[in-house]
C-alpha cells in the first residue's frame, strides 16, 4: 500500500467488465429478488454454490457473547448503549426470537453470528453501532462469507459525486436511514443470520433470527446498492429526476443533488421523498444551502431544527469534507494529534488520517508523501523512531495541519441557465520529489462575467528508480489529462474548450508529436494523452505563473492557508 504513494500508474480508464462470479451475482438477484406488498424489497443470500453446512458456528458465537458479557460487566454506559440497540433491532421487526418448539432445522443448516459493538464518539454524543461478523471462521476456515458472492462494485466514485453536486446552485442533502435494513431478507435464508442474545439479569439465551439485509456479511453491500438502483428502474416513469440522482448522485447512503433554481430544489425534496418511500426507504438528516428549500421537510428529519439557527455558523460532514451552508463552502476538520515520537507506522497513521478526496489539500498532503517514502528508503522497522531532522519535519507539519480549518473553497461552480461558456483549465508540473496536476472550470455569462473555481487536484511522489524531470513532467501531463477528462466526463456539462498547461517546454514537444517518434516510455504516454483528449489546446505557462508548482514541490499548511487556490 505504502507503494502507492509513489508507483506510476496508467491513465487510461478501462470499462468496467464483470467476472464470472460478479455476473453470477447479479443474475442471481435478477432471479431471485421480490417486492413485498407494502413497497418494500426482499431478497435471497447469493451462495456460490449450495447452502453450506457450518455447524460449530454456535460454539463461536457462544464465546463472542460471553466476552462481550464480560466487557459491558465492566461498562454500564456500554452496557446500555448496547441493550437498546439490539432492543430497537428487535422493536423495529429487524430480527425475531426463535421459539424452540417450531425450529425444526438441524445444526447443519444452521449459521450463527458474532457480534460486536463499533462506537462512534460525534461532538458531546457516544453512539454504537452493532456489527454481525460474517467472517468469523470454524477450525476449517470456512466462514458465511466463504460462501457468498459478494457482485460487482456499484458505487460511484465519491470524488464523482461530489464533484456532480457542484454543479447545481441550490443544494440539498439526505441520509436514506438505516438503508440496509429497510430491505428483507428471505425467510428460507434467515437461518443463515441466527445471532445469540441474553437480556440484562436474565440467565435465558436468546436465539435471534436476522430478517433483513446486515452489516458484515459480504454480499450486503452488493444487494443494498442493488436493490436502491431496482428502486429507480422499477419507479422511474414516475419519478424520472428522482431516479437519475439514486443511480449517479448518491454515495451509498447519502444522497446530494440540487437544481438551477429554488423551486425546483423544493420539488426535488417532494420527488426523492416520495421515490424512496415507494421503496420503504425513509429520507433523514436534511440539509441545504436556502432554508426555504426544506419548508415542507418535517423538523425531526432535518439536521438543523430550527430555522432561526440557520445563519449561525453550522457546518456539515458530507462524504468526508465539511461543508457551511451559509456561504456554501467546503472547509476541512483536523484533528490535532499528539506530536510524539515519530516511526514509519505512526507517519503512516497521521497521513491516512489527511482525508482529502478532491486533493484540495495536495500541497501540504505531498510533503508527508515524500517524508514517508524517505523513510521507506533508510529501511527502518515500522516502530524504530525516524532520524531527528525528520523527526522535526513532521512535527513541523502535524502542528500546522490544522490551520487548514481557516480555508475555504467555493462549493459551486457557477454553472447552470446562466452560464453560456464552460472551459476547462488544467495545468501540471514536476519536481525532482514529485509531480502534479489541478483543474479548474472557468464559467463565462453572456454579459462577460466570468468565474474560475478550483475542480480538483492529485499529485504523486516520484518513483523510487531515478526517473529524469522531463519525464516527470509527462507524467505529470499524463495524470492531469486523466484528471481533466474524468472530471468532464463526471460533469456531464457542454464544455466549450479545455485548456492544459505545462512548463516544460520538451513534453509539449513529446505532445505535439506522432508517439512514434519517441522511445516507448515517452511514446505510450504520448499516445495516452492525444487519444484520451484529443480536442485538449495545450501551452506553454511561465514556472512562476504555474498553479501546479506547489502542489509537486510541498507547501506548509500555514503557507497553504494564505496560498490563493
């Protein structure tokens, strides 16, 4: 993994082709899936093959209990945390007790589920969430998720759907609450999800069936994403815009779309509402950036109660950025950490920690990108404390991080009805250490008025084999035609023309070539980069008048903060 920071990687997007075993996912729910009388779906567990014997799993699942007992003995507020999530699992009809006298099955049809807690701590508020271990394996290695066919990858990228959100002016927010238990999971197939539960001072063992699709099987995933697009093929002569938004503008259980006006974001509430609900799917925690938008949402499903609180300064987490809806920004939370004893493995931790899916934070995320490859390269063990200069590289860096919370960068990108002229600016740059790329979408109105917002940036450290800084630099331009043409292809806007810089004079002679003019290292990225954009204009940018310089050389987050993006 560690690698990644700075392996060369290709450009070119290839279509999604399924395996065997994907494909037989998805015609095993095509066959298999239901919708229930009430609008609800059900559907059946994907086996690759037969329904498994694995008998043990009880014993297994015995043992987990007793030391999750042991543990909330110790811990009231645990304790109670996870007394009512299972009695909301139970009080909602998510699982049902088996009574002894009517289960007929014998343990070879019989799987039992491990559970735990994962706690949450948000602000003042501790929250648990009980997870149901389909992994847990028997002495022969075999596990529920052994067996089951976990589909295709559905999701679109969240860098996709954040970057389609900014399209529209007017912005809401959803969360599809509790999504994977909404949907029901086949009676024949709950034997499969038995879980063990003893209630608080009571000596009885409970067994507990699992009615609905959960958390830690493997297949879950797949049939939640699945049954959410069958949603909107079953529903869409009805709400078509409601429809297109499940399938490309939500990231599992968060939806975020908008419209050009405020009207239409208020019928978009109404049609997504009413879309979901067809399906059992209630809308919660509802946002937007104009009050009047959620007039019609009741109080108890929006995130923020009151509207007299609207103008205070209230951020949101969506897809993990912050975003303000009062000026419609999106800003950063960093954590402050510890600046202790740096090793390979904490260096590592801190930089994983740096989510930024739109690489607005390249500058000062690179520099510990090269810090960690620099101690990959003195081959330390992952605990041994890194040399004292880097040691006071990176608390120089852990201290700044988060002054990063002060920037701010515009949510929209002044498209819509009043926009007639889109361009696309790109520009890429390398340094000995690293290399990069950032994009903007210019945005011109009849009057000529125009708007240039930040879309996106990536950098990559330098290989670890000694690579020369023309070639850097094209594979710098290789990586921001990539950048460049997804981001159009995400956008789905007209746009009039994109523009890509580049310092280097040589790698826009390498561009402007035939690919077989050069040695193959150059020529294959050459011909990546004319046939992925062919109508790209390509020029020559001053180093000094180049946006990209800092985000392949590294830049101090209290520089970065005061840097205009």
């Amino acid at each position: 993994m560690v690698r990644k920071f700075w392996e060369q990687e290709e450009t070119v997007h290839s279509p999604l082709l399924l395996t065997d075993e994907e494909q037989a996912c998805e015609d095993h729910y095509v066959r298999t899936h239901s919708r229930l009388p009430d609008g609800r779906y059900m559907v059946r567990l994907p086996f690759k093959n037969a329904p498994p014997n694995l008998s043990g799993t009880r014993r297994i699942a015995m043992r987990m209990l007793q030391s999750m007992e042991r543990k909330t003995d110790n811990d009231p507020d645990l304790h109670k945390l996870y007394s009512e999530f299972m009695q909301e699992y139970e009080d909602l009809g998510h699982m049902a007790r088996v009574l002894p006298a009517a289960d007929e099955l014998d343990e070879t049809q019989r799987c039992y589920l491990p559970h735990h807690g994962v706690l949450k701590k948000t602000n003042d508020t501790v929250k648990i969430r009980v997870v149901f271990n389909g992994s847990a394996r028997l002495g022969s290695g075999d596990s529920l998720n052994s067996h089951l066919l976990t589909g295709p990858n559905l999701l679109p990228t969240l860098t996709d759907v954040l970057l389609r959100w900014r399209r529209h002016r007017y912005v809401i927010i959803a969360d599809i609450q509790k999504m994977y238990r909404q949907i029901s999971l086949h009676p024949s197939d709950r034997t499969y999800q038995r879980i063990l539960w003893r209630l608080k001072n009571s000596p009885e063992l409970l067994e507990m069936l699992l009615t609905t699709v959960t958390y830690g099987l493997a297949s879950s995933p797949f049939q939640a994403i699945r049954t959410m697009r069958q949603l909107a093929k079953d529903e869409r002569h009805a709400y078509p815009r409601a429809a297109s938004i499940l399938e490309e503008e939500t990231y599992v259980d968060d939806v975020l779309s908008g419209a050009d006006t405020e009207d239409d974001a208020r019928e978009l509430v109404h049609e997504l509402t009413s879309l979901c609900m067809a399906g059992g799917f209630p809308l919660r925690k509802w946002a937007a950036n104009k009050a009047v938008i959620l007039k019609d949402v009741p109080t108890e499903h929006r995130q923020v109660k009151d509207f007299d609180l609207w103008d205070q300064n209230v951020s949101h987490a969506t897809l993990g950025v912050q975003w303000h809806p009062q000026d419609d920004t999106f800003g950063f939370k960093v954590r402050p950490v510890e600046t202790t004893s740096i090793t390979k493995r904490t260096a590592l931790s801190h930089t994983a920690r740096l989510f930024d899916p739109l690489g607005w934070l390249a500058p000062a995320i690179i520099l510990a990108k090269m810090l960690i490859q620099t101690a990959w390269l003195q081959h330390l063990d992952w605990d041994e404390p890194l040399p004292p200069r880097d040691q006071q590289d990176w608390q120089q860096l852990l201290r700044e991080l988060p002054m990063v919370e002060a920037k701010r960068i515009p949510r929209w990108l002044h498209t819509g009805s009043s926009s007639s002229r889109l361009e696309i600016h790109g520009f890429a740059d390398a340094s000995e250490r690293a290399y990069a790329a950032v994009i903007y979408l210019k945005a011109s109105t009849d009057g000529g008025r125009s708007v240039v917002t930040l879309l996106t940036a990536k950098s990559k450290v330098a290989p670890v084999k000694r690579v020369t800084l023309q070639r850097l630099e094209l594979s710098a331009a290789a990586m921001l035609t990539g950048l460049a043409a997804r981001a159009q292809e995400t956008l789905k806007l007209v746009v009039s023309q994109i523009h890509l810089y580049s310092d280097s004079e040589v790698t826009l002679a390498w561009i402007r070539g035939h690919p077989s003019r050069w040695t193959t290292y150059v020529a294959n990225r050459v011909a990546e980069i004319q046939q992925l954009l062919p109508e790209a204009i390509w020029h020559h940018v001053p180093s000094r008048d180049n946006p990209a310089d800092c985000a392949s050389r590294g830049m101090q987050p209290s520089e970065l903060v005061e840097f205009g993006l």
